[in-house]
C-alpha cells in the first residue's frame, strides 16, 4: 500500500505527543505507509495546510481542553484538505474526562472529507495538576496505545466507512468564559529562556521571560520546562480547580477505544 500517515499533534506538554508517537509507528509498518509528524504545537506548524492524498491516513492526538478541542486548533481544522483519507483521532485528558472533545474532533475531521474510522481517549498527567494522573502515559497504557494502532489498522484495512460512533453531546459542552490569568515567575529564575522557547503562544518576552503578554492559554508549558520551578500559577480560579482536581479525579481512569 502506498500514503504517507501523517502523525498529528498539539502537545504543549508532550503527553499527547508521546501517545499519538506510540500509535503512529506500528500503525504506519501495519499499513505499509511512510510516517510524516506535524507537530502543531508551536506557530510555524500551525500556519501549514494540510493536504491529504486519497491513500494517506491522519492521526490526529491533542490535549482535552475543558471538555472540548483546542481552539489554537480551529485555524489549522478550518483549511485541512482530507480528499477522502481514513482518519483516527486520540483525545488525551488529564484523568477528568474528555466530555465532547472526541465528538467534536470526529466531526471536525469528517467535515474536511476525512473518513474517521477510529477514536480512542486516554489519559495524561493533568497540565495544571501534577497530582492527577501522575506519570501517565505509563507502561500500561502505552500498550494500550499498540493496541489502538491494532485497532485502527484492521478498521482500515476492513474497508468499513466513518465515522465512528464516540461518546459525547450536540451542542457541545460550552465553553467556560475567557479569563486572562498568566503565569508568575519568582526569583529563583535564571533567565534560560526554557519557558520562552517552549509557550505555543508565544507570549513570554524573550526580553524578560517575567513578562508574560496577554493571550495564554495555561497550557503549563513554561511551568512544566522550568528547570528551576521558577513559573507558576497562584491565582484563586487556577486554585480552585487543582482542589476540585484533588478532591474528584484521584481515581484512575482507563484509555477507551473505539473502532467502526
Ligand atoms: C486549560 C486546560 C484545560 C484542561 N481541561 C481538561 C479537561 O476538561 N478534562 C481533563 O481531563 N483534562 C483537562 N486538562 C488536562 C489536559 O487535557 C492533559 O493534561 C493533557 O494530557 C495535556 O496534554 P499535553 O501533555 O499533550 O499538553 C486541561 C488542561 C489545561 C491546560
Ligand atoms: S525556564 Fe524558568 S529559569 Fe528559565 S527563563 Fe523561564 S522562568 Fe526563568
Ligand atoms: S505562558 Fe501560558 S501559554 Fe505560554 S507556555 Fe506558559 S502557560 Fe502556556
């Protein structure tokens, strides 16, 4: 079979991009294609358009963001040409739920003439939260992750047409308002500029990497990078969820999957 299986990604803190890598390359030697990565996450990958070829397949993976996609996505989404290829979608959350982010991933992907025949959501450590979901992806559920290319492979090679049937709900679950809180810095900072080169955004000054803009998305990049544990969030909306977090979302989740 010829194609190219493009690998991709949005993964400000690499958990979905460790997962949508552990698919991608057994998937691709099971189909015989040749392995593209797109990673998104940064503004140059953003701003490319994708084309597909009808023998291509897409695997697109990206963190769930409160219940749904990524809005840094919807740009990229919005030009994507699919020309028909068999599609799979990873949403990967941190041990909360994923609400309708699958949903609306299938939908977005059908909508560019892709043909989603696989899904599957699993579970990363929690971006704000480093008690939820702690060292996920592990050892269990990357084997789940050969599993899923398993999956996914025999779903395309059966022939069976999308888009698969996911969990979630029409409308969408909406989404909360947008609040501008950033991170801080303290003064254990030794101006590396870690944080600057590693936010999707980029919205820390490459100046003075205490100077965070407007426009972030909390993604935790820069908190997670800091070699020096030097950027934080300490405001009372952030707080308040990482209790919520603690207090719920403790108990483990499973990776599911879900093929045509
Ligand atoms: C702004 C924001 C919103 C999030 N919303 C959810 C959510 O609704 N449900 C959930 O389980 N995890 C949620 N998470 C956690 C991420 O989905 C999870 O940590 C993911 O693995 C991060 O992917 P990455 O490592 O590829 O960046 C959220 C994280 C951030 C930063
Ligand atoms: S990564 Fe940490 S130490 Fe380096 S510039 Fe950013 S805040 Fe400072
Ligand atoms: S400044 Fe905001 S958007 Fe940029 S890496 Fe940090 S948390 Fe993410």
């Amino acid at each position: 079979m010829s194609g190219i299986l493009h690998a991709v990604f949005f993964s400000p803190t690499h958990g979905s991009k460790k997962l949508a890598l552990a698919v991608a390359w057994p998937l691709a030697q099971a189909l015989g294609k040749e392995l593209c990565e797109h990673d998104l996450t940064y503004p140059p990958g953003r701003a490319k358009k994708l084309c597909c070829g009808p023998d291509d397949v897409l695997l697109l993976a990206f963190p769930v963001y409160a219940g749904r996609v990524p809005r840094l996505l919807d740009g990229f989404l919005s030009v994507l040409d699919g020309k028909g290829a068999r599609a799979a979608v990873m949403a990967v959350y941190g041990n909360r739920h994923y609400d309708d982010a699958l949903l609306e991933a299938v939908d977005a992907l059908q909508k560019r003439n892709c043909d989603v025949v696989a899904a599957a959501a699993f579970i990363a450590e929690h971006s704000l939260a480093s008690a939820i979901g702690t060292g996920r992806p592990d050892d269990r559920d990357m084997e789940l992750a050969g599993e899923f290319a398993r999956h996914t492979a025999q779903a395309i090679l059966s022939g069976h047409a999308g888009p698969v049937a996911v969990p979630g709900n029409h409308p969408y679950k909406e989404l909360p308002p947008a609040v501008d809180i950033r991170p801080k810095t303290s003064e254990a900072c030794t101006q590396c500029m870690l944080c600057a080169s590693q936010c999707p955004v980029q919205v820390i000054s490459e100046d003075d990497p205490a100077l965070v803009n407007q426009g972030c998305i909390r993604c935790c990049a820069c908190v997670k990078a800091c070699p020096e544990q030097a950027k934080f969030f300490d405001q009372e909306p952030v707080l308040k969820i990482i209790a919520m977090l603690e207090e719920k979302c403790r108990d483990r989740k499973e990776p599911e999957i879900f093929t045509v």
